[in-house]
C-alpha cells in the first residue's frame, strides 16, 4: 500500500496486531505552538552556568562500599530562574538527597547532579524518588493504559536511564523500571514490570542502581525514561551529565595542550528548548513551562473516521521550543580567552535537530553583537569525540575540521553529542571593554530534514506572524555568545597555551568480536493509531510492531551483527540503541517495490562526525542504513559483581524470550512514546 506523508513515506503490509498504517492523507504544514515573551539575549545576569562550578555536581554519600564511588541522589520538584525577565520555573531534577532534607534553605539549580565517575571504578547509586503526585504538565492516559498500569498510580513515576551506559539490565533505568514516590501510596512504593519480584533487590537485598564504568572516556548522560512520561519529565528538567574520564584522557589533553582537568577551559554544554507560557498548569506565571494539550489538527494529520475520539489531554506528533537553552539558562553568554577550549555538547532537545557552526556578530554594540552575520565565519570546530568517546585513532587521527559552510555542519540529533576543540587564540587583539563576539549559530530545519519556517524563529523570517526583534527571543538560531577577553582578563596568565604537539593521535578503540553471519533488516514506520493521530514504530520488513508485540530483535551476548535499517519514513530519526555501541557502516538510497526494498545507489560511507563508535544515529528519509553492532558479554567482563536475574516481565509477557531486557528506540521523544520503541533482548 503506498501513502503519503509530506513527500515520502512507503510502507509495506502490516504485520498482524501491528498499528493502522498511515492512510492516504496530506499532512499539513507544521506551525509554532504557543510563543515565549520577548526575553532579552545575553544580558548582563545572563552568564553561563558551568557543571561542577555553577551548576553543582553529586557528591559521593560517603564509602559503605571498597573500591565503589556511592551515591543517594533524590528526584523532585522545585523552582529555579532561567532567566531575569522571568518569574521561577517550576522543575523536576536531581540532587543530593541530603538536599531535599531541608527544602526550604536550598536552593536547587537546573540540571543539577552530574556524576564525574572514573574508568573501572562502579558506581552505585541509591535513587530516592520525592516527586509530587501532580505534574505541571498535561499528561496523556492514552499513552498509559496500553501498559495496564491506569491513571490511578500518579504521575510521579520515575525510572532513572544511564544514556549511554554499558550496565547490568536492573540498572539500566528503562520504560518499565519505573518507580513512586512511596509518600504518595502510604509508604508502600509502586513499582514498573521489570523491577517487580526478585529483581527489586538483587544487588545485595538493595535496588541500588550499578555502573561498572568498563568503557573508554566519555560524556555520557542520565535522564528520566519512565513509560508515558518520557517526553515530559526531561522536558522539565530531569536531566544530567555522566562524565567518565582517566589518565589516557588527562594524556591526550596535555597533548592539545590542556595542563589540567579545567571546568573553565573543558566545559560541558546542554542545548534545550523550552516555551514560557502562561497554561492551565501554570496560569499566570510568565515562568514556567508550556506543553501542548490537545492534538492540534492546524498542525498535524488527523486520519477521518478513527474508531476513538481524542483522549484528553492528548500527545503530538512532536513539539519544538521556541526558546534556546544552554546550561538551564536562556540565552547565556561566556567569556573566554584567545586560547584553546574543549566543549562537549549535547542535544537534550527532545525534537529539534542542531547544525552547529560558530559565526562572528554583526556588530560590536547591543542589539547587533547577539546576532550573526553568516558572511563572517568564525574559529572552526574540530571534532575529536562523539557519545562513543573520542574518534578511532585508526580512522580520523587528527579529528575533523569543520569549516563552517553549508557543505559541512555539524548535525546533532537529540540525545547525540559531540566533543569539540575551538581555538579563539587567533581572533585578533580586543580589549576587555570591547571584546568580540561569536555566536554559536543554528539553522537545522524543524522537523528535520524537511523543515518549516514557522518553526524557524530568527529577526529575518518573515514567514512569522511577528519575527522577533534583533537582541532579544524568541530566537532558535542564536544559542549562546562567546565574548572573547584579552590574554589574562579571566585567569591572570598572560603566558599563551603551549602549543599542541604535533604527533597527538586519538587512541585507537579495541576491535570488536567476531561477526555472526548474515543481516538483520529492521524498518522504521510512521502509522497512524486508535485516534487517528500521527504514530510512528519499529518493526521487520514485514510491518510496523507495537512496543508490547511479540521481541523480534534478539542478540546474543558477546557478538556482532549487521543490521540494516529501512527508513520508510519522510523524518530523520535519531535512534538510540540501550546497552551496545554501534558503527556506521554506510548508507544507500531504496525506493520500496512489491513488498519489498529495493537498493537503488551506491553504499556512500559514513559522515566525518560519526566515524567512530556510537550509541545515537540518525537514520535518514528514503536511506538504508547499514550498522556493525557490537554486543558487550554479560558474563566475565564485571559488568557486575552478582549474577544478573533474567527479566521477569520478559518471562511472564513472552516465554521463550527470557534474558536481559533493554530497549532500543527514536531519541525524538513524542515518537519514542508513541510507539517507535521495541525490546531489545540479551541472551546468554
């Protein structure tokens, strides 16, 4: 059956108990949801927040364990000021529980509670869930229910995910790992399907959560991915890094010429976007975040005669912000030197795309230097690491440099990172009071990559009802400034960086096992559901699956496959794989006949940016993506120090299926809920 979604979707025949696939309709053009005030960028209390410095990391709850960095680490709600002209935002996050004993007196900050975690050195943390019942945001039932959980356990579900992590199945934080608030159900805590049993306490009569750290340095990531509210708890703020270094990194940067671990010169950057909007869950409050309610059918496809009406609330297709984040503050500003500096940047957007690239401003004054001027490219961005660690020494020894045109930007989907050096020690002679500015500019098109400009905000689109003033938001182009400071003005050191040795080399990553033999073909579907609303999935050639059919993607411990992946669909999907890490082997054109792909060009080989190991990939419209997938062994490579129980929810649900359960599944969050999501089962 051949349908139509903007210029190109291609389905084969669903798979028995697979969703309605997308019928014949137009969808129609995409438009912004609700607006954000008029925000002034880069103003004077607008400075960047830094991890470890501004933004305060975990701190270990002491040493009950040898050899083993312990944490308690709490979840709840409370306020922070993202920005000046804006009242405080409520937000879910993590901190310290020896915080929340006094809620009162501290002050908890955006993004708070990174863990700096060291190679082969476990982390074990004790995760205490404080949410409220209620929610500030509009929760869907119909997102839910599939699941027979019902309405009635709150929405104070939590199921803390190590985004990228290499873990033990119980600590892997997925859909089903949820856990209450045991405050909301007279002190005894509800808990998911796949931490019910004797899985709740298999660490040591505990349900500690253990990170074995056995992988390479890194910029990992944890985040909120309980079922049904995935999209919205991050969105709030239930987000934070995971920083995994040791002596090989501390090595490479002496080499770049870094002498220390320096959270002013190696800084962490998180891009989100937000609305600030007044809403039945905030009325009144210029603060506090907005999130569509209702299924908009001016934006999205609704397919006629659906055998429901649209539940209320009701999820969409997908949202994007019109208000640009870094660091849990809107529109920031950071002063550097003309030296050399590493950022490690990761879209946290739980839509919108970024194409990076840094550009110097139109002017030296207020409101031209917060915006920029394409024609004036500036210091390039040199890429030496993605979410699998740095690049493969053996296949980009000297990273890529990205030259700042439109031949080569740098794309990250959500959830994908990127670890950077840029070096301002070239901009020419300013002074403290005049420094020259860069912006660190975006133009990925939203949705990606066909895009809207309606979903575009910048001064000069005039396709916007009211394009937003220069100097002030809403702006998604314009993320932060770089206010470049004479040599000294920050540290007091008028010496310049040492140079970079000319012999440094990224380290090689280990081979991985031996291939098993032949392909796995999967695809990527966008269908529509009981509502008629626009749904997306995963599934076999031979149709779109739902998340609770039946496991079709079942690897075995300690090999690795090649999957090819089918994009029938017109988006780019950032598609997360739990547990293993994954190489981009090539991508070729297809066209769909008789049922069937049908490979229609030459395998081109992978991007410059993801050359070497990941955990995110996007998957492009129209494109067949070929992966050698590395499955870790779980047995005699301390993933961890007890035998790790099989699922119980795998076993009870699908017998015959039992093992490890993870998860793979689309990173744009609204697709990951509704329901481009499968099990993803480990066996032996």
């Amino acid at each position: 059956m051949k349908v139509t979604r903007r210029q190109f979707i291609k389905t084969a025949a669903g798979a028995a108990g697979a969703a309605m696939l997308v019928p014949q309709f137009a969808r129609r053009a995409h438009a912004a949801f609700a607006q954000s005030p008029k925000l002034i960028k880069f103003g004077v209390n607008q400075k960047l927040r830094l991890f470890g410095i501004d933004i305060p990391a975990a701190s270990p709850a002491g040493t009950p364990y040898r050899d083993v960095d312990y944490y308690e680490i709490a979840m709840r709600q409370f306020t922070d000021t993202l920005h000046p002209a804006l009242d405080p935002t409520t937000l879910r996050g993590y901190t310290n529980a020896a915080n929340s004993s006094n809620l009162l007196s501290y002050q908890q900050k955006h993004l708070e509670g990174a863990i700096i975690a060291t190679v082969n050195k476990p982390v074990r943390v004790k995760w205490f869930n404080e949410l409220p019942l209620d929610i500030p945001l509009p929760v869907d039932p119909s997102l839910v229910t599939p699941y027979a959980f019902g309405e009635s356990l709150g929405n104070d579900r939590a199921a803390p995910h190590l985004h990228g992590g290499l873990v033990p199945w119980p600590s892997d934080g997925g859909p089903f790992h949820w856990f209450n608030n045991p405050a909301n159900t007279d002190k005894n805590p509800v808990k998911g399907p796949s931490v019910s049993g004797n899985v709740a306490i298999w660490l040591d009569g505990t349900d500690d959560y253990w990170y074995p750290n056995i992988q390479s340095p890194r910029f990992m990531w944890y985040h909120d991915h309980a079922v049904g509210l995935t999209r919205l708890n991050p969105y709030l703020g239930l987000a934070s890094g995971y920083i995994l270094t040791d002596a090989s990194e501390a090595v490479l940067m002496a080499q770049l010429g870094f002498p220390t671990f320096d959270l002013t010169r190696q800084v962490h950057l998180v891009v989100q976007d937000k609305i600030f909007a007044s809403s039945p869950f905030s009325p009144g409050s210029t603060g506090d975040l907005w999130y569509p309610d209702a299924y908009d059918t001016q934006f999205f496809a609704l397919a006629p005669n659906a055998p429901k009406p649209l539940p209320v609330p009701s999820t969409v297709a997908e949202f994007w912000g019109d208000t640009m984040l870094m660091n849990g503050t809107v529109y920031p500003y950071m002063e550097v030197e003309p030296r050399r500096y590493r950022f490690r940047i990761l879209n946290a957007c739980g839509t919108r795309f970024l194409s990076l690239r840094l550009l110097g401003a139109l002017g030296r004054t207020f409101p031209l230097n917060t915006e920029a001027d394409v024609a004036k490219p500036g210091p390039a961005l040199t890429l030496i690491g993605t979410e699998g660690g740095f690049l493969d020494g053996t296949v980009a020894p000297k990273g890529v440099v990205y030259n700042n045109t439109a031949a080569m930007p740098l794309v990250l989907g959500p959830a994908e990172r990127a670890d950077i050096i840029v070096d301002f020690s070239k901009v020419k002679t300013v002074t403290a009071k005049d420094p020259l500015c860069f912006i660190l500019y975006n133009d990925a098109p939203v949705p990606f990559p066909g895009g809207t400009p309606l979903a575009d905000f910048h001064p000069a689109n005039n396709k916007l009802a009211v394009p937003p003033a220069p100097g002030y938001g809403p702006n998604t182009r314009t993320l932060m400034q770089f206010r470049v400071l004479p040599l000294g003005a920050l540290t007091g050191n008028t010496a310049p960086d040492a140079p970079v040795n000319p012999a440094w080399v990224l380290p090689p990553s280990p081979p991985p096992a031996q291939t098993v033999p032949g392909t796995r073909d999967v695809a990527l579907y966008e269908t529509v559901d009981e509502y008629g609303r626009l749904a997306q999935n995963l599934g076999t050639l031979a149709g779109p699956l739902a998340q609770l059919d039946t496991p079709t993607e079942v690897v075995e411990a300690g090999t690795v496959e090649i999957w090819r992946i089918f994009n029938t669909t017109a988006d780019t999907h950032p598609m997360h794989f739990h547990f293993f890490n994954v190489r981009v082997l090539s991508r070729q054109p297809f066209s769909w006949r008789g049922g069937m792909p049908n490979i229609t060009g030459k395998a081109l080989p992978p991007d410059p940016a993801e050359q070497g190991w990941k955990e995110t990939v996007k998957f492009h419209p129209g494109e067949c993506t070929t992966l050698l997938v590395d499955v870790p062994p779980t047995k005699g490579n301390n993933l961890a120090p007890v035998q790790i129980p099989p699922s119980p929810r795998l076993a009870s649900c699908y017998p015959g299926y039992e093992g490890a359960e993870y998860v793979w599944h689309c990173h744009i969050l609204e697709h990951e809920e509704h329901d481009m999501m499968r099990p993803l089962v480990v066996q032996g």
